[in-house]
C-alpha cells in the first residue's frame, strides 16, 4: 500500500470502500490488466507431446525454463525447485 494514499475510512477505522476503490482506481486497473495478460499467455501454453514420463518431464523442464529464464543455471530436475531459486 501506498503510504501517501491511505485507506479512507469512516467511524471506527472500517474502510469507506466506494472511496477506497475510486482512490486506487488506477491500481486496480493495472492488477486486473497484468491479470488478463497472465490468463492469455498461459492459454497459449500448448499441452505436452505425449504423456509418458519423458515427454512430460521435457516439457515441465520447458515451462520451468520459460518461468526462471533471468537464471543463467540450466534446470536440474533431480533437484529441489527452491533451492534453484523458484522462490525468489
């Protein structure tokens, strides 16, 4: 939350919520925006080749690389995904 745009709010500290959604207005745009952006790239994701484990694991290593593709490291599917910084 922006600290030099409080909440508005009326008696008892309860959020005036009509105030509040005009208030961050521009915000709540954006969020439903990068939402809708999110929702179209992942309907784009075209399913695996085939189902067995290999074509699976090949195409999990894909979107894995695809979601950590600012890391230098190749993905190690042996290997925890928060240790290789799926978290960060």
């Amino acid at each position: 939350m922006d600290r030099s745009k409080p909440l508005p709010s009326v008696g008892k500290k309860t959020v005036a919520k009509k105030a509040a959604e005009k208030r961050y207005a521009a915000e709540i745009d954006a969020l439903y925006q990068t939402v809708e952006a999110s929702a179209q790239s992942a309907a784009d994701v075209q399913p695996p080749e085939t189902l067995g484990k290999n074509g699976v694991e090949a195409w999990l290593r894909v979107q894995a690389a695809d979601i950590h593709s600012e890391s230098a490291q190749p993905i190690d599917v042996d290997t925890d995904l928060f240790s290789q910084g799926f978290d960060r």
